[in-house]
C-alpha cells in the first residue's frame, strides 16, 4: 500500500509521489533561537520524524533540511515593531544576539536527541545565509514581486494572484488574523517585509544594496531551502500556525522569483493543547522538555503521547495523560525486556506475522495513522506468538514509532552491586530461604529497583522516575480530583491555606510563622503544593511527616492559582480559614483577632491589607481600619461554612492578580461586609510571582483577570463602600 498524507494545498490525501523516484527532498520549519522550544513545537518535529523514517523504510533517499532561525524574528507584527526577541533576550542575560542563539540552538540539538528525532542533513543558519536572501529579493524586484520604500523591500501580494491559495485566505478576507501596525511605506497592507532598514542601535544588521538592514521572516525558509534543494522541493512541515502568514508568503517568494510550483506536498500538525487552552508563556503552560524531566518524565514518554492522537488533529496534554503514556512506554519495554532475555527460538515466516505486518503499515500508510499503528503493535504483543516473533514484529514496527526499544537491555542493565544483590536473591529463594529473600526484595526496591520473579528466573531493572515520585507521594493534576470536605464538621478553630511553588526559603518563612503564634488555638496548615521543582515539595513532605498539624497536597504541574486555591478551601477543617500568600510573614497573634472580628456574622472577610473603588476600575489600598470593598491577597480570612454560600474561586482566573478582588465580590454579593484591620501583625516581603516577571507579562497577566473581574461586576457599583446608605 501506498504512503498517503494530507496536503494542506489540495485539502486531500494523496499517494506522495516524489518528483525523483528514488529521492525525497523534505524541508522542515525549524526553531528561531532566542529560547528552549517547547513541547508545542516539537510535537511538529515528531510529525515531520514520522514522516521521513517511513521515506527511509521503503528505501528512499531523504534529503531533510530544517533550518534554525537566529535572526531574531519570529512574526511578521514583531518585525514591523521593530523589535527583536533574540536582542532582547541577549541584553536580559548579559550575551551577544549570536551567543544566545548558539547556546539555545545547542539545547535544541540535544532536546531532539532525547525524543529519538533524527537529526536533519543540514541545520542551515539564517544569519548565515544573508547573501542567499539578498540576492532572491533582487529577483523578486527585477520580476516586478517587489518594490522599495525607503530602506525596506515589500513583497507586493497583488502581484501573485495565487497568494491565498494554501491558507484559503484571499482577497478582501485577507488582512484577517494578520495583527500588524499600519505601516505607511506599504502600497498595500497585505504586503509583506522582504528586507527591513535597521534602525538606530540595532546590534544584528547587514550591508545591502539598500543600506543596512536585516532579512524578514519568510524569505529565510526559501532562501535556504532553494540553496539546500533547489527550486522544487517534495514536502514541506511544519505547525499550522505556520501556514498563515509565513507559508503562503514562502510560496509567492519561491514561485514568484522561478516561475515554478515550490513545493509539492504541504504537511502540517495541528496545535498541542495544555489543559484545554493554548499554550502560552502567560498562561504558565508552555512546558519544554526541562520541565518535563524536571517532574521525572522521559522525554519518550512525550513521544508516545503524541503517537496516540493523528497528527492533524489537535492533543489535549495533560499530566495525568503524560503519566499513562509513561507506563504505557514502560509496560511496551517491558515486553521486550522479557523476551529478549528468554529462550530465542528459530523463527520461520508465518501468515501471522506477515499479517501483522500488513495491518501495522496499512495503518502507517493512510494518512499517518499513527495511532492506529501504536494499537497494532500492542495487538502484536498481545498474540499467541512465539516471544520472538513478536520482538522481531515490535523491533520492527519501532523503526517508525521511535520509541528505542531496541535499547531496552542497555537502558535496564544493572549497576554491578544491585546484580550482586539480585544474584544472592535468587540463590536464596533455591533454598526456600523466602523470609529473607523478601527482604533483600524490599532493599532492592527501596533503592529504586523493580524486581520480578519468573519462570526463566528472577530479574531486576532500574525504577522509572514517575515509579520513583510515586514511592514518594501522590499527586493530582486538578482541583477536580481532590474531594471536598466543607460539609465535615469543624476539627480546628484554624486553617492556614497556602500555595507553594518552588521559593523553598519563602516557603519555610511563611509557614513558621503561621505556626509560630498558634499556643491559644488549635490549628491546622494546609499547603497546596503547585508544582514545585527545587526541593520544596521533599521539604514540604518531611515536614507533614514530623508534624501532624500539617498537611500537603501535590499537583504534578503548576495549576491555575483559583484551582490550586480551591485545593486548599475544599481540604480545609478550621472553622476559619485563613489564605496566606508565601510573601507574607506572621509577626504575632493573628490568628485570635480575627477569630473575634469573625464572630460578627455580618462580617464575611478580614484581613490587614484592604482597597476600596469609586468606579470599580481603580483600586487604592487604605492606610487605616475600615470597612473596604476587596482584600489582598497576602492575607485574608472568612468562615469555612461560609464557601457554601459565597462559592469557589473561579478557575478560569489562572494568574493570582485580581483574583482576590474577584473573590471579595462574591463575599460582597452575597451579602457580606469586608474588614481591613490595618493592626493585625503580618509583613508583606518580596512578592516573587510578581517581581520575577517580566513587565510586560504582568500587565498582560493582570489585564486578562482584571478583564474577567470587570466583566462580571461592572454592573455592581452598588456594592460599592462608597454607594452604602
């Protein structure tokens, strides 16, 4: 059967037919180097992996190409700011553009190693192909694709007739989804930057016969793929956010300086989803393989979750779908662990096999069904085969899957002391010595082994680090796993509720604290752990060991600050609770005060740092003892009993900015007064969160939130202090 794929220009699938019969020339939009890529970004490298070890498995010679963008640009808006993302992640980190490029460049390389990509035959550099650019933006001028204004080169859309066709974004709908400033140099706003005039202190810029300047964002790709495989080339991958603009502008470049069609076959994968939302930087999700392996995940474990969705339909990632794919990945080499070390029988060709090899590349063959093709392999795995037989079948299929289990013996081989060990079991359970057999079983596995016992003998292999984090403690992945107890009846007069993420030193000084002044009281602190990586969930969990007043619940990834918050709420037994950010610092009896204030039923929140509005649009903090119409969030309490009425935190606020002032309104609307008492003892210090972002990160972050507060309580102003009788 035939390899088909969707081509984004057809809208079909189509039998790919190379234009040389036994070459494949591939092109692949590599990453632009001014930070790590992220998973998003490499479940595209994955499609376009897929795709070239199954040319190479029908025996065509792929020529791959995939370039690395150090020039600095990464959208066309980002060029028409003239702003940089390479020079302005090099000035924060005290580096040259070209030294940041190479360092991230470097991790990339070795991102994909740990994914079992296959290195592309050239990593063709955009700063290194400057003149390949220049001289196709002559090409376009003499062919009239092209016109100057000023120092810059335009491509001018109107030009091609043709540009729309891959996106369908034509005619008048095609300034839709282009967010750009007007530029008055452009004869059309459609067009699009060939070669930008470098402006005053720009450190990354060429000479040209322009003046100096620097290439923009589409002409790289074709530049450097005509010089790499020349002016046609068969397929071209990429993520589909790269089909409009850069794309469809390649293709007027390329064909409107030739004349001839660019490329054949158009590839794309669909978007990676994180928790069920775009990833982004500001929505804290655009994980990188660092924060995987951070939690102890392999990377392969990644690679197998994104073989179990096709590559042109959008992936929901999850942790807890991550954790299945690890075991998943686990369980599929521990089927190759055994039967490589069993009796190896002579294999013969059978109807079986060749029909289990029909099924697995059938599957392959129609439009990349990789997950059908993972299903077919676990269906081999599963039959009434010699061991053999299906780790021949299973060794095969993974020349395409990529998941090395072809590695599995090396990966399980065991230090020499643990087989020592293991060997002394063995003999140990021959003499029906099984008491301490047992024993040295549990010594194994506290060391981190997994140990079974078998008709072929006993063996051991090294714990997965999800194996290891799961003898540790357990985790969950959202509010919604975690029951509610607000219907228990009181167990302590107090509930200190905290969120920790990482900040160990913050963490310790909070919580001290908090316990410090609690002789009058009996308490309790429940910490949210939000997905720490730097030691503060192992410090968290040893001290919830050493004191029963303490309770921890992990999450395996940062989860939005209302859902981590409404954790805390739901676990929480005091009769008050009292929410406490890691920046804040209890200096005495804060605990009785505001037992008192609480007993006023009319009071349904209390805390020292309060803010009132006029208009609901600016927010002041108050200098004294008031009632006020929100709470801040370093320290507010209120009544357990009274999140019945009043509700959760809402989940969609995923930044802590404005949240409290959300949560206060819906004490407020439901009926309840807020208290500032400016006395009681708590000292805010550095607010991490906050003073680690960057500046336009926050206002991004707090507009979002204050956007969603203000949309539900603008029609309130009546809740207002100011508007009380």
């Amino acid at each position: 059967m035939a390899f088909r794929i969707f081509n984004t220009l057809t809208r079909k699938v189509e039998e790919f037919v190379p234009r040389t019969s036994n070459v494949v020339t591939m092109y692949t939009c590599g990453p632009t180097v001014y930070r790590d890529a992220h998973i998003g970004n490499f479940r595209s490298y994955l499609m376009a992996d897929w795709i070239r070890r199954v040319f190479e498995r029908e025996g065509y010679a792929v020529q791959h190409i995939k370039n690395i963008t150090d020039v600095g640009h990464m959208r066309q808006e980002v060029l028409e700011r003239g702003e940089d993302k390479v020079i302005a992640a090099a000035i924060s980190e005290g580096k040259t553009p070209m030294e940041i490029a190479k360092a991230y460049t470097e991790t990339f390389f070795q991102d994909e190693a740990k994914l079992n990509i296959r290195p592309a035959h050239e990593f063709p550099r955009a700063t290194e192909h400057v003149e390949e650019m220049i001289e196709l933006t002559r090409s376009l001028l003499a062919r009239g694709h092209a016109y100057q204004a000023g120092g810059n080169i335009y491509f001018s859309v109107s030009s091609f007739p043709r540009y729309g066709e891959l996106s369908g974004n034509i005619g008048a709908e095609l300034q839709v989804g282009v967010r750009v400033e007007v530029d008055p140099l452009k004869r059309d706003a459609r067009d699009f930057t060939l070669w930008k005039e470098a402006e005053a202190g720009r450190m990354l810029k060429w000479d040209s016969p322009w003046g100096e300047g620097f290439p923009g964002w589409h002409i790289e790709c074709s530049a450097m793929s005509m010089k790499y495989l020349g002016k046609q080339i068969d397929i071209h991958t990429g993520g589909v956010d790269n089909i409009f603009p850069h794309h469809e502008g390649e293709i007027a470049q390329s064909q409107g300086a030739t004349g001839l069609d660019f490329v054949r076959y158009w590839v794309h994968g669909q978007h990676l989803l994180a928790d069920g939302v775009k990833m982004a930087k500001s929505a804290a999700n655009n994980y990188t393989l660092r924060d995987l392996e951070a939690r102890d995940f392999e990377p392969l474990a990644f690679r197998y979750l994104c073989l179990t969705a096709r590559f042109n339909t959008r992936l929901n990632f999850t942790f807890a779908a991550l954790r299945a794919a690890q075991r998943g990945l686990t369980r599929l080499r521990d089927r190759v662990w055994e039967w490589s070390l069993g009796p190896r029988e002579k294999l013969e060709p059978t109807q079986e096999m060749d029909a289990c090899r029909s099924a697995f590349w059938g599957r392959v063959n129609d439009n990349l069904d990789m997950p059908g093709a993972l299903a077919q392999a676990w269906r081999t795995a599963h039959l009434p085969l010699p061991p053999s037989s299906r780790l021949q079948l299973l060794l095969e299929f993974d020349e395409v899957l990529g998941l090395g289990l072809s590695d599995v013996l090396a990966r399980y081989r065991l230090p020499s002391e643990a087989d020592i060990t293991l060997q002394g079991r063995a003999a140990l359970r021959e003499k029906r010595r099984y008491s301490n057999a047992d024993s040295i079983r549990q010594q194994l596995h506290t060391e981190g082994y997994v140990v079974r016992d078998t008709h072929g003998g006993t063996r051991a292999r090294p714990m997965t680090g999800q194996e290891r984090r799961a003898e540790a403690w357990q985790e969950v992945s959202s509010s919604h796993e975690v029951p509610s107890l607000i219907d228990h009846p009181d167990a302590v007069d107090v509930s200190f509720v905290l969120l920790a993420c990482n900040y160990q030193e913050d963490v310790q000084r909070c919580i001290q604290s908090a316990l410090r002044w609690t002789d009058t009281s009996s308490v309790e602190v429940v910490v949210v752990d939000n997905g720490s990586t730097d030691g503060t969930s192992r410090w968290l969990e040893d001290l919830a060991q050493a004191d029963p007043r303490v309770r921890v619940v992990h999450t395996d990834h940062i989860l939005g600050d209302a859902a981590a918050k409404n954790i805390g709420l739901k676990q929480s037994l005091g009769r008050i609770v009292i929410l406490l950010d890691t920046s804040a610092e209890v200096t005495g009896d804060l605990h009785t005060p505001l037992l008192q204030t609480l007993r006023d039923s009319r009071v349904g929140m209390a805390g020292p740092f309060g803010l009132v509005t006029t208009d609901l649009r600016h927010f002041d903090e108050v200098a004294n003892s008031t009632e006020v119409d929100a709470m801040q969030a370093y320290c507010f309490a209120f009544r357990r009993a009274d999140l019945a009425i009043v509700g959760w935190m809402p989940e969609s606020f995923r930044f802590y900015r404005n949240l409290d002032i959300q949560f206060s309104f819906q004490f407020k609307a439901s009926g309840f007064k807020i208290l500032a008492d400016r006395s009681l003892p708590v000292h805010r210090h550095e607010h991490r969160q906050w003073s680690e972002l960057a500046e336009e990160e926050r206002e991004k972050l707090s507009h979002d939130n204050f956007r969603r507060f203000l949309k539900r309580w603008e029609h309130r102003k009546d809740l207002l202090v100011v508007n009380q009788a």
